[in-house]
C-alpha cells in the first residue's frame, strides 16, 4: 500500500496512469442515470490524503484503517462509520471482483468528505436496472457498495474513463449548533463528578520522535518536573505503561495513532505514578512535521477530556424493549470494545450509571474459582486496585460468597465485608456474580458513598444485565488468555534458549534479572543458598530504572532474606514494603523536626528515600528456586506502589523460576566442578622456573581443552646439586585429565631419581619401568631429558636423552639451525630399554629450542608445519632473547591454522648470553 497526505488546496483531478486524456463520463445507453453530479464545484477542499492498495483480501481491512484514521485526525468522527462501510464494499468490489489495485482519495472539505474509490477495470460498468431501487440485492455480492452509497451518502456518483471506473460518495457533517460537538442529559448538582480543587490540564507535545517539546505549568504542578527538566525526554522515560506479555498497545505506538483516549501513569518527581487519563491528538505543523498533543488530567478527573460514547442513530429511534434488540447491546452500547479491557470499563461505567452509583468495580475469577482478580473499576482508585485479589468465599453465609447476589446497606456496621471497598468511603453496595453455564467466571458490582441506597430490585436488575455479559466477557478473557499463553510460550522458549547458552554462574543470574524485568516485574532480586547449612544470600538486584537499584539493594541488604520455603508458586512478602514506609516516614520527619512515630524500629542506616519507597511499594512475591530436591534460591518480584500481579503474570513466573532454577544448578556444578579440575590440574605443574645465572628459559605452555590447565604435555626445570640443572620436555599419549594423572607421575618421578644422583638414562630406564607398573592406566610417553651444567667460557654443556621425542633444535649465532640430538625409543611400551646420552655445548649466543609434537604436528587442511618449518621459523630468530624466541614460535603455530588447536603444546627455550650482550 503506498499512501500520501497532501494539506490545503484544491487537489487536482485525478489522471490515470499512461496516456492523458480528458476525464469523461459515460452511462449505458438506454438507461437511466445512475446519480445526478450536483455536487457544488466551489467547496473548498482544505485537506487530501490518498492510498493504493493490492488485488489482495487483506486490502479491504487496511482500507477501512485508513479511511477511519484519516476522518479521525480530521475530527470526523460523525462520520467514520459510514465511511468505513461504503469504502469496505466499494474496495472489496475493486480487489475482490474487478481483481484491481483500488485507489482511495479522501478529501476533506468545510462541511464533510468526499471518498473516492477507483479501479482499473472499466469495461466492468454498473449492473443497472430500470430503477435505483431494484438495482441488487443486500444478500448479493455484487451491487450492493452502490445500494450502500444511494442510502447512506449525501451525494454519490460513478465515474468512467478509459482506464479507471472511479466510484465517489460525499458524507456532510450533521448541522449541530456552533461550539457543540456532544452534549449529556442535564444533571443535579450532586449527580456531578467531583475534582479536587482546581482541575488541572496538562498540556504536552511530543515529537515524531517521542520526545517532550512542550510543558505547560498545570503539567509542572501535577507531576512536579519543571519544563527545563523534561523537555527533550522521551515521554516513555515518565510514562508508566503496563507491561503485559501478548497484550496491549505500547505508549509508542499510542502515540502513533490519530487519536488515542485512555488512562495510564506519570512518574512524578517524588517517584510516585499519578495515574492519569489523557486523551492524544496527531498534528503537523506548518513545516508538515507531525507531533502529538497530549492533554492529561488525573485519573478520577476524567470526565473534563473523555469523549462520550456516540449512539447511533437507529439506536436512538428504536425503543428499547422492540422485538429485535440485543440486551448485550442495550446494555454495552454499539459498537462493543473488541478487547477485554475496554469491555470491562464499558461494563463498569455503564452498571454505575445504570444503578446511578458513585463507583463500580469487576473482578475475573481465577481458573481453580478460589479468588477474584480485580480488573476493571471506576470511580476507584484503580491502579492500587488493578490485579488485586480478594478469596470467593470471604466468610459464612450468602453475603460471604461471591456466588450470590448480596446487598450490604451500609459497610461501616460489618467492616471487612468487601475488602476492595476498604478506605474508599463507600457505604452501600450491590454485587452480583457472571456465570457461564453454572460456573462462576467473575463478580460486578455498584456501590454509593450514602448508605441504603440500593434493595433487592437493583440487584434483580443488575443480575439481568450481569447475564447479558457473562458471556461475551467469558469470551474475550479466553481470547486474552489465547494471546497471553501464546506470547508466554514464546517468552518461555527464548528464556530456556538465554540460560541453556551459558554455564557462567555470574551471567545466569544477570540473564534471570533480565528477563523478569520489565517483562514480569518493575523489580526483582535473587537470593541464592550455596548449601543447607548457609543463609540466603542476596546475590544480584534490578528495577527497571537504573537509578534506584542501589536504593533497594541497601534496603533488602538491611533486613533478613525470606524464608527458603520449598512449597512450589509464589507467596506474599510484605515485609520490604512496610520497612521502606517506615523508614521513609522517619527520613520525612528528620527533614520536617518532628521524632518519633514507628522509626525506632528500623536501623537508621537502610536510609531509602522516596523513590526506593515508592519502588518497593507495591505488591512483593517470593519463587522458590528448586533445583535436584533442594532450595538454592529465591526469586523476588516487586511492583511499585499500589500495583499487584495479575494471575497469568504469577504462573509465568513460576515457569520460568524451575527453568532458571536448574540453570543456576547447572552453573554452580559447572563452577565446582572447573574449579576442582583446576586445582588438581595446577598441583602438576612446576611451581616456579628457577633463575640460573648465565642462561636465559622461557616456557610457553597451552593445555587442549575448555577448562584445562594441564594436559598430556608437560615440561620441568629443577635444580639436581653442585650447580647441575635437570631439565624436561614430555607428551604422554593423548590429552585431559587421564593424561594429565601420567604427567604427574612422571614430572614427579624424573626429580626425584635425577636428585639421587642417576645418569639421564638410568632416570628414564627406572621411569619407563614405573609406567609399565600402571598396567592398563599405562600410556606411552615421549620424552627429551637433559642435564646442564654452565662452563667457565660462559658456554653451557647439556647431556641429553631423546626417548621417542621431536628432536631438540640448535640455534647458532650465524643462523644455522642443527638437531642437537638423535632420536631413541619411547617410554612405555617395552620393558628393556638401552639408551645413552649425547653431550651438546651451547656457544654464547646459541639458542636451544625443545618443543612437544603440538607444535610440529599443527595442521591447516592437508598442511603441516612439522619439523622443517619449525626450522625454518627458528632461522629467523638470530639475536632474538629467549623470551623472544619463544614468543615467535607460539605466534608462528598459531598463524599457520585458522582453527583452535587440538593437541597440547609446550615450549621450551634456552639460550647462553653472548659477550656483548653480558657487558
């Protein structure tokens, strides 16, 4: 669909696509006209927005969108539905029976609109009869768009040119006297809203991006920010919009629409949300850039901005009991909400003024039928009431169940007896329960501040109309649910997806938080058990504002965790509420001069402020976190002041506190498991390179394998006696934590016959022979052992053994590279060994590099550095210092493949200072 909206002027005639020729009429001959043109031709056209829309099915619904939306941001709203209902028909005979793209023109004019339809299929022309009155059938398909046009428009026409049939109707406004666009019935004084004091309107614009670009002073006044202070916001850092996964309008997208009433909150700047009803408008400016007007009034103050619900016509001339009236419709009006939400609030006001009570609440019960969810109210303060639950069954008798209609006289003689009425000021009050096929779904009911107001005749009547809707609501709950479960499944599976993703007990925790909040939760923290001897622990703290993390973090640090209770759901917590009150009264008396008061019963270091107090202020809930029969944490949900959770949001809560609850076992087995390896896998590695004057090591180690330190390679530098070193490089047969038990015994075994005074053969003779003592835990082993003793000349003399290991390589000043020893056989696999030693002399400035098979044996596809490129990579490394060497080795494996290694490696490096470098 392609659209556009051109302000002002008179737009010029539609031309069709391809050859230009003059628009022309035609009518069939022999036929009667269909219209008569006698539209005025000096109207002024002050607006025109235009779209085309696809030979598709769906175009039809995207074409009454924006028909209304268009009348809607013209403030035609008399208008729209019959607009809707001419373009819906004249649109689906375009996409659905002239199988044309259909093209909508809406120009808006002093005393109406005028809609044109037009598509591109003009041998179709009119099925015209002798008369206008017989030309098709309501019950038809075809003809009945033009039926629709002669009954409902002002004026209507058709329109032919040869490559378009363009189908015009004008709709005028309804004459009403100047300045009236709705009136009520007259009313007594006492019948009239009350407003506290002065009503206040704030008045705020925001931009095509969301952000403040106008504060007038009511808005200062109510919610305590000055304009400096917000201007260039985004309204959405202030707006407090429910969060409900698979329902609702978000407040960006609200702000989107043309035209928007409803109630949300406006965080204010003592952190409280005043609730507030506002009513949006989109504009555009004189630059055609498009903002939005919002004007807000507080909650119980509605009536100043709420358009009245528009009856229609037929409605008003046809008596109430006639034989074709709906008492759903009676009662609701038309058109009914489509959601649940606005049905609800259409219930409650309507009982209210039905009973002419001051307010009117509704309650959903729960799937079990034990408690009742507050879900819509009026004349309440509903946001602290909103999700509220009360039990069914309050107490004996029939006024105790809400499965009975009940009449309470006047509520301060039995206090308690409605408890969603506590503190209102109400007195008198009627409720009646909706039930579906003789299950209780719900609860309405009507109260008045006067006591006596109501008998068994208002509760009859307010029974018939109880029935009425019992099933529609019953209806749009299951399709909220539907919507709701759906968008749970969803988030339930991306959840299991984040936690599965990593074993990080650190980064478990941070993924819970962050999937709770602000999905489920304003606020939340975990507390996690390390063992059944220790106390909770309050591990990691979120809101949804960053700033207040820290407030309630010291708050819950201050006062004791909540039980670790293993009963499965989510159970109450009041307790953080009722001490940041307190402690919050005591902050307010402190800065006022007062003391006393219920502050002695809290530290004066949790010190919370306003906000924090407001943040944890509303309903608090704890999931146990169940993991293998045990309790090793805690999740804890919070709302802000006034707010509670819904039932739907609870179970979803508890779904995702089992998933969390084993990824968190997950992780700390995980953690303990990495840490013992760890532990045991350092315990084999040298503790230290000793320093030897006159001979510069180094060693470069890498382990194959997550979470290994040590595997089957291994090296060992050691003092012998009488300034002899003993020096070690070796690769058992395979890698991790087997091979790694192998290394350890032979990194033991070889210091500990090489310090008993053995030659370099006997140590890997007597070796040999341990590991063929091991049996079937036996692995082979390749190992170069050596021993060295420094000269006078500054040279170093190396006696070597090579048993079945990559030949150790020698390094000259003049580049040369040599083997400094020649291969013999393998430990471990044949019991009688005859090996002898090689001397070598390092010259100063000579280099001796001793690798495992990782280096030499790192492959990239069929490639393989082995032992000439390993040559070749030393040659380079003339003057280099041994720690360079090295450096340059392990750089040079690592570049030769793209893919991680696979093979343990070792380096080790040894060289002899040269003269000039001593001096």
């Amino acid at each position: 669909m392609t659209t556009g909206v051109i302000p002002g002027g008179q737009p010029p005639e539609p031309q069709p696509t391809g050859e230009l020729l003059p628009q022309q009429r035609s009518e069939p001959a022999g036929h009667a006209a269909l219209h008569a043109d006698n539209r005025p031709r000096s109207s002024v056209i002050t607006a025109r927005a235009a779209a085309t829309f696809e030979p598709v099915g769906r175009s039809v619904a995207t074409a009454r969108s924006f028909v209304r939306d268009t009348l809607q941001g013209w403030g035609f709203a008399d208008i729209v539905d019959d607009a809707v209902v001419l373009t819906s028909e004249l649109v689906t005979n375009a996409v659905v029976h002239a199988g044309t793209h259909a093209d909508v023109l809406c120009l808006r004019t002093d005393d109406g609109a005028r809609i044109e339809v037009s598509d591109r299929y003009p041998e179709r022309e009119v099925p015209l009869q002798s008369t206008a009155a017989t030309m098709g059938s309501p019950d038809r398909e075809g003809g009945r768009g033009l039926q629709l046009c002669a009954a409902l428009a002002a004026r209507w026409g058709v329109d032919y040119t040869p490559t378009h049939k363009n189908v015009w109707f004008q709709l005028n406004l309804p004459q009403r006297p100047v300045g009236t666009r709705s009136a009520g019935p007259s009313l007594p004084a006492e019948l009239l809203p009350l407003a506290d004091g002065r009503v206040r309107v704030a008045v705020l614009q925001v931009d095509r991006k969301g952000s403040l670009t106008a504060w007038n002073e009511d808005a200062e006044e109510l919610f305590g920010y000055a304009s400096s202070e917000v201007i260039g916001r985004p309204l959405t850092e202030l707006a407090a919009w429910p969060h409900t996964p698979g329902t609702s309008t978000g407040v960006a997208e609200a702000l989107q629409l043309s035209r928007w009433e409803g109630s949300y909150g406006i965080r204010g700047a003592d952190g409280r949300v005043a609730p507030v009803y506002a009513s949006h408008l989109r504009v555009r400016d004189t630059g055609g850039e498009p903002s939005t007007v919002c004007l807000l009034v507080r909650d119980h103050e509605r009536a100043v901005l709420q358009t009245p619900l528009r009856v229609p016509a037929s409605d008003q001339n046809q008596p109430s009991d006639g034989p074709n009236t709906d008492p759903f419709e009676v009662f609701i009006g038309s058109p009914a909400p489509d959601d649940l939400d606005g049905l609800l609030q259409r219930t409650v006001e309507r009982a209210r003024d039905m009973l002419d009570g001051d307010s009117a609440f509704l309650l959903l019960a729960t799937d079990d039928e034990t408690e009742l969810e507050v879900r819509a109210s009026t004349g309440l303060p509903s946001a602290r009431q909103r999700f509220a639950r009360v039990p069914v069954e309050a107490g004996p008798g029939r006024y105790g169940s809400a499965r009975m209609p009940a009449v309470h006289d006047d509520l301060t003689a039995v206090p308690g007896a409605v408890p969603l009425l506590s503190g209102t000021g109400m007195r008198s009050v009627v409720t009646v329960p909706l039930k579906v096929e003789g299950r209780l779904t719900g609860s309405l009911g009507v109260a008045a501040e006067a006591s006596g107001r109501y008998s068994n005749e208002e509760a009859l009547r307010l029974q018939f109309a109880a029935d009425r809707i019992a099933l529609a609501v019953e209806s749009a709950r299951l399709g909220e649910l539907e919507r709701l479960r759906r968008g749970s499944l969803s988030f339930l599976v991306e959840a299991s997806d984040l936690l599965a993703g990593t074993l990080d007990r650190d980064q478990t925790l941070a993924l819970m938080a962050q999937m709770t909040v602000p999905t489920l939760a304003t606020w939340c923290a975990v507390y996690t058990i390390a063992d059944q001897a220790s106390d909770p622990y309050l591990s990691y703290v979120l809101h949804e504002d960053e700033e207040l993390i820290d407030g309630i973090k010291s708050l819950l640090s201050k006062i004791a965790p909540p039980d670790p209770v293993p009963t499965p759901g989510a159970r109450v917590w009041t307790v953080p509420a009722e001490v940041a009150h307190q402690a919050a009264l005591r902050t307010s008396m402190r800065t006022l001069g007062l003391s006393g008061g219920p502050a002695h019963r809290i530290s004066s270091s949790i010190g919370p402020t306003l906000s924090t107090a407001s943040a944890v202020g509303g309903e608090t809930v704890v999931l146990p976190l169940v993991a293998r029969n045990r309790v090793i944490g805690m999740l804890v949900l919070g709302k802000p002041t006034d707010e509670h959770f819904r039932q739907e949001i609870l179970e979803l809560a508890e779904d995702l506190s089992r998933r969390a609850a084993l990824a968190l076992d997950n992780a700390r087995l995980y953690s303990e498991r990495t840490a013992i390896s760890q532990a045991l896998q350092r315990s084999l590695l040298p503790p230290g390179t000793p320093h030897i004057d006159g001979v510069e090591v180094e060693v470069i180690y890498r382990a194959a394998g997550e979470g290994n330190e040590v595997g089957g390679d291994f090296y060992d530098l050691f003092p012998i006696g009488n300034g002899a070193y003993g020096f070690a490089i070796g690769d058992v047969c395979g890698t991790g934590p087997n091979a790694a038990a192998v290394t350890g015994l032979a990194r033991h075994a070889l210091r500990l016959l090489a310090r008993e005074g053995l030659s370099g053969p006997a140590v890997l003779e007597r070796l040999n022979s341990a590991i063929l003592d091991e049996g079937d835990r036996s692995r082979f082993l390749t190992l170069l052992y050596g021993e060295m003793r420094l000269q006078e000349d500054g040279s170093a003399e190396l006696k070597v053994v090579c048993a079945g290991h990559p030949l150790p390589l020698r390094l000259r000043q003049d580049g040369t590279v040599v083997a400094a020893a020649e291969p013999q056989p393998l430990l471990g696999v044949i019991e009688d060994l005859e090996l002898y030693e090689e001397t070598v002399t390092l010259d100063p400035g000579d280099v001796l590099l001793c690798v495992t098979d990782g280096v030499t044996e790192r492959r990239e596809g069929s490639r393989m550095l082995g032992d000439d490129g390993l040559a070749d990579v030393l040659t380079t490394c003339t003057g280099l210092t041994a720690g360079a060497v090295a450096a340059r080795i392990m750089r040079a494996v690592e570049r030769f493949a793209s893919d991680a290694p696979s093979d343990d490696m070792a380096i080790l490096a040894m060289r002899v200072p040269g003269i000039h470098q001593d001096a």
